[in-house]
C-alpha cells in the first residue's frame, strides 16, 4: 500500500484489517530494506552482474520478504510503504513474486494533503511552519514516487482517491477487493479500530495524532485549502495525474507572472518582478529562490546560493535535511561531517567536488548518497567513505552539511569557484577516428525535463557529415529514438556509463546526470540547455565556472530550439577543419 500522505491511507488499512483474509501493517520500511539490498548488490565490485549473482539477489530478497512476515498467518499481506512505486523496485517485486506487484494507492488533491498536514499540526505561525520544509517535502516526495511509478506500469496500480472512499466507501472496498482477488466481505465503517495501524508520529514527524482515525468514516472538516494555506496555496497545485482533468488551480499572482516571463526568457521583466515580490512578501522563500538565480545570474555566487536554500523551506531546492540528530557544519569546525547529496543523479555528481574543500578544512567527510552512485565517488579527493542515504541515521558524524547549499559555509565567491575535473576518468582503448557520445533525453518524470526537451531530429541533422563514430549514451525512456548509425552500448551500471563516457572525445547532451559526469572527469562537454537554464548554467556565457571542459549551446528563443544546434554544425565543422590543417 502506498499513495500520497493525508489521502485515507490509514483509515483504508484499518477497514482492511477487519477482515481476517488481509493483514495491513504500519509503515514498515520493508521497501526500503529491500532497495537498499538491491543498490549495494549492484554497487559493490565484488559481485559480477550476471545471471547468477541476479539469480541469488531475487532469492535473497524473497527470503527477506518471508521472514519479515513469517508470523502473520492472514492469506493476503499489505505491505504499506511510500516507496512500493518506485520502479525499480516494481520491476524486482515481479521477479521475485513471479507476477507484476499490485499496488493499492490512496491519492487526494496535494493542497487538500498539505492543509490536512496544517490542521493536525495546528501551528501558531503558518510561514515557519512552512519554512521548516519536511512535511512539505515529504508529501512532494510521494507525490513524485507515486507518479513515476503510475507511469512506469498503471497496469500496477489500484487507485483510491479520498473523497470516493468517504463517499461511497462500500464501492472503493469492492474495487479493492476484485484488484485482490479476494472474496466478498462486509466491512463496518462505524465500529472503525485504528489501534491496529497507530504511527509513532511524534518521535518521526514532531507532531502527534497525525494518524489518529475517527470511527466513524465521514468527511471531518470542510475547510477551503486556500484559506488554511494563504499564499502557500500555489506551491501545492500539483497536476491529478490520476484525473481526467485537474481540480486546483493556482490563483495568478506575481510569482506566476515572474516564473513565466524568466521561462520565456524576459529577464529583465523578471527581475523586476522578483524584486517587487521581495519588498510584497519578504516571507516568500519560493520567491527568494526565483531571485537568487537572477544573483547568480548576476555572478552573485553567495548572496545567490543563500536566497536557492531559503528555497528548500518551500520545497523547491534540494532536500530536507538527512534524519540525523546532528548539525549544520559552519564552515570552521574541523570533525566528522556528513556531505549529504541531493537532488536527482546529476545533482549529486556535481555536488560530490566540494568533499574536497570541507576535507581542506580540517574535516573527515563521509558522503551520503544514492546507491547507484556510490562507486563513482570512492576515490574523490576529499572523501573518506561513501555510504547511502538511507544509512545516514546510523554511522557516527559530528555535522552535516547539505551538497546543494555546502557553497553557503565555505564562503566561495565566483574566483573561489573551480572547473576542474575532479571524478577519476578511467583509461580506455580509442579507435582512429574520433568518437562522440550522445545523450538527448533526461527522465521525464522530473517537471523541468520538460522545459529542457528537444525535437531529437534537431540533433542528429546537426551531425549529418560529421567523421566520426557516435555512440548512445542514452538510457531507459527516449532510448528508443536511437538512429542506426549510433552504436549502443551496454549501459547497465554507472560503471558502463563512466567507461562509455571517458572513451569519448567529445560528449553532446541536454542538461543531464550525463553531462555532469563528462564534465567531471574533464571530458569535452557541449550542453543544450533552454532559456532558463539550471541555476549552474545561470551566468551568460558558453562557459561554464563549474566546469572547464563544458560548452554551453543555448536556446535563444522560448519555444525554438533550432540556434544552438546551429552552433554545434558551425563548431564540428570547425573542429574538422583544423584536423584537415594539421
């Protein structure tokens, strides 16, 4: 069981746990055993990726599953975890269950979840409650797991939205039940026991009663979000991929106004209209997010990445914190400090090069971050060991520092900033001729993904005559758009990819973990980016501060993308040219 929190999820387990052919736990951290299981597997050198090693994985991990509920006697088990829909782990659940997982969601409107998150919390003052960020950021993180999951296989899925299982929950219950297999039963739903699926909500959350369930099912409150919400509202109006049409809508205001016009590539417009917010709503930390890429723009490196972390109080920079009882690292303490990566993979390629300048410090660094990562960041200078994030709680550190914002306490200014590579670029064999890697695509499933997708035609008309030989450096979705004339090659492992990418002499991509990667082991990196770029490539320019080795080919105009492919037929050309001379 899993879904977006405040959407019935509790109450749905407590119904289902009156009948004795289901068992529906509390959030049981299976899932994420189970991932982690599966990240160190892959990850570690000392296992090969083959059919029996996967083999053993797959046995392994059902081993773990029967175990954990060998005491439970009920037919059916729901295991209920935020992180059943992550499609990795759906894809192992169907090796290891022998059929696809079936998944029963709970969804509900994102403002209507976070103003039930406002209610129960019931705070003396809305904004700092809003600026601690976790719970926002903790509903926002489901909503994603959710949705990338629904899209990988709906097929999955069994989607209950809240107001249907208030409504008519004799109906929802039925549906549940055919998506089961399982028999008729007839539920109470006035004699409801929630003791059964009690969260410990203060010691996770700081706040008790989060899971507390009435009864009786019935709709407890009918509050408007907007009014419970204020001008938090539009930071929640997430689209109802689950609907045919979306219910919230965000209320047009100046940050609106002001997202847009920097979209559109208006910056001046922008500006203006991000400083009129500031002296409006000084309390608006989505706002002093938006200003601080105009700063960075600007070359204002540290007042720039102070305004970005106000962001992460509003849900729109980075992560929260890691669960760990330590604290923030102020730049001048030398001890054990935990350089907790954030943000999807290329983020946190990117962020891994300042271990070097806290070790500088005085400092141990221990890195947190994504399983599939880890064996990329062994031997970076700087850093001590490497662990994943969820293992943060349990190894010994005296402060942590978040990657996103870890410019803030070392006090770097735009000289301070270095280009140069800093991941170790394995050597590999190169053929004659020239070899370029092509990487058109990131995942979809990120909101912005779609402000930075190219028509792929653009691209590969753009190499039309080019000597060289191309390879595809493009994995999962988009892999299939792949011309002829570009060789695949095994992409499995971050490993591969690191291997794939160093034999290259020059890498062409749109603004992905790919493009980090080349770039941080010094490989020629040409990277097409949209008006409004990443808040890296802010600063005007073909180059880059953060890398020596990138090139920047901009979109010049909202909505065409046919300029910077323009310039990279222009720079082969070039580059052809002098080979022919020399």
């Amino acid at each position: 069981m899993s879904g977006v929190p405040r959407s019935g999820s509790t109450v749905l387990a407590a119904i289902l746990n009156q009948n004795k052919q289901t068992h529906v736990s509390t959030t049981s951290g299976l899932v994420f055993a189970l991932d982690g299981m599966a990240n160190t597997w892959h990850s570690t050198g000392l296992l090969r990726a083959d059919e029996a090693n996967h083999e053993i994985l797959v046995n392994s991990m059902r081993g773990v599953i029967e175990a954990f509920y060998e005491d439970f006697d009920a037919p059916v088990i729901i295991d209920k975890g935020r992180g059943w829909p992550i499609p990795q782990i759906m894809q192992a659940m169907t090796e290891v269950v022998g059929a696809k997982p079936k998944i029963i969601a709970t969804v509900r409107s994102i403002p209507d979840c976070m103003a039930s998150f406002v209610r129960v919390a019931k705070p003396d003052d809305l904004d700092a409650f809003m600026e601690s960020g976790e719970l926002s950021e903790h509903l926002k993180a489901a909503y994603i797991t959710l949705q990338t999951g629904y899209q990988y296989d709906p097929e999955c899925f069994c989607l209950v939205e809240y107001d249907d299982l208030i409504a008519d929950p004799k109906s929802q219950l039925d549906r549940i039940h055919a998506f089961l297999d399982l028999p008729p039963f007839d539920y109470d739903f006035t004699a409801i026991d929630g003791t059964s699926v009690q969260e410990d909500d203060e010691e996770i959350h700081g706040y008790a009663g989060m899971h507390d369930i009435a009864p009786v099912l019935a709709k407890q409150h009918s509050e408007d979000p907007k009014d419970i919400l204020k001008h938090h509202y539009g930071t929640f109006c997430q689209p109802e991929f689950w609907l045919d049409r979306p219910r919230t809508t965000p209320e047009i205001h100046d940050l609106d106004l002001q997202l847009t016009a920097s979209k559109m590539g208006n910056f001046a417009e922008g500006w203006q209209l991000a400083q009129k917010i500031e002296k409006d709503e000084p309390n608006n930390h989505r706002a002093a997010y938006n200003r601080g890429w105009y700063l960075l723009r600007q070359g204002q490196i540290q007042k720039g990445y102070q305004l970005l972390d106000r962001g992460r109080r509003a849900g729109v920079f980075g992560n929260q914190a890691p669960n760990v009882p330590t604290q923030p690292w102020d730049g001048k303490t030398k001890g054990t400090v935990l350089l907790n990566l954030e943000g999807g993979l290329g983020d946190q390629i990117h962020q891994v090069r300042f271990a070097k300048h806290i070790a500088a410090r005085g400092c141990k660094v221990i890195v947190a971050c994504s399983g599939p990562l880890a064996s990329l960041f062994v031997d970076v200078e700087g850093v001590s060991s490497v662990i994943q994030h969820e293992a943060a709680f349990g190894i010994y550190h005296e402060f942590y520092v978040q990657g996103m914002s870890a410019i803030v306490p070392l006090g770097f200014e735009l000289e301070d900033l270095s280009g140069e590579a800093y991941i170790t670029k394995p050597k590999t064999i190169k053929g004659f001729r020239k070899r370029i890697g092509l990487r058109w695509q990131g995942q979809m499933a990120f909101e912005t993904e779609h402000q930075k997708k190219f028509p792929y035609d653009l691209l590969f008309n753009a190499l039309e005559g080019v000597d060289a030989e191309f390879i595809s450096l493009q994995r999962d979705e988009g892999a299939e758009a792949c011309p002829p004339w570009v060789e695949q090659v095994p992409l499995e492992t971050w490993e591969d990819t690191r291997q794939a990418t160093a034999s290259c002499d020059l890498v062409l991509s749109s603004c992905t973990s790919v493009s980090h990667l080349a770039a941080a082991m010094g490989v020629e990196t040409w990277v097409i980016i949209p008006v409004m770029p990443y808040f890296l490539y802010a600063q005007e320019g073909e180059t880059c501060p953060y890398y020596d080795t990138m090139k920047l080919m901009r979109q010049e105009v909202f909505g065409e993308w046919e300029a910077p492919f323009t310039k990279i037929k222009e720079r082969l050309s070039e580059k052809q040219a002098l080979r022919r001379v020399k």
